[in-house]
C-alpha cells in the first residue's frame, strides 16, 4: 500500500476535472488494485461523473443549488456566510471518497468518466486530497 497527500489549489464554486492532476500525482500503479481518493474537507466532495461535455458540470452546478439553496431561515450555522451550510449538505450528497479501480497500471475509468472536485464554497482555500494506492 502506497499512500500520499495531494494538495490542491484553489477553485472557485462549482465542479471541476481534476483527474490529469490526480494522475500527475500518483505514484507508479500496480497492475492491478485500487486507487481511494479522500477529501480533508467538509464543504466539498469528490466524484467520478461525465468528462466531454462541460455543460454537465455546468447543470450539476445549477441542479445542486437549486436542491439546497442558500439564506435559508433554518439553517442556524452561518457564521462563515450563507455558502457554509449549504456546502457542508452539498457535500454529503457527493461524499469525500471514490474509489477507482487499477486496470493494467491504470486508473480504470471508463471512456466518459473523470474526478471531480466539487467544490460548494464560493471563496474556498486550497484543498487537500489524501490518495492511497492498494495493491
């Protein structure tokens, strides 16, 4: 097992490709195992999704704040703006973990499929992604 930390800069709001830079990042791969991406955040998430077309990114962005707005009068934690809340729901839905197979020393990605960084604030810092290498 192989297990290194990948830092991230910063993104502004919204879903992001992030594989090339995942990939850039990763040690040599086995010929076969798994590849766990992990976020160290809790108001973003990671995803495995569409990767040609970008207006898909595009309408998760929209289909997300519409699902879970914010300014809401419910929400009672908003001392770090009206986008904390919100991102904090945002990325229980995605979730901080995906889990890529290792195919012939490859992510095993399929033809349309990229990482996504979702990023639910609309002035985050830079990230940081913990990647550990099973084989």
């Amino acid at each position: 097992m192989k297990q290194i930390i990948i830092p991230l800069p910063p993104f502004q709001r919204g879903f992001h490709l992030i594989t090339r830079i995942i990939e850039q990042q990763l040690p040599s791969l086995p010929e076969a195992g798994l590849l766990n991406l992990f976020i160290q955040h809790t108001s973003a998430g990671l995803a495995i999704n569409e990767n040609a077309d970008p207006l898909v990114r595009h309408d998760l962005e929209s289909t997300f704040n519409k699902l879970i707005p914010e300014n809401q009068p419910w929400y009672r934690h908003n001392s770090e703006g009206s986008d904390d809340m919100p991102a904090h729901t945002k990325s229980l839905i995605t979730g901080t973990s995906v889990n890529i197979p290792i195919v012939h020393k490859k992510l095993g990605l399929g033809t349309w499929q990229g990482i996504y960084l979702c990023e639910f604030r609309n002035h985050a810092g830079s990230r940081t992604i913990v990647a550990t290498v099973i084989d």
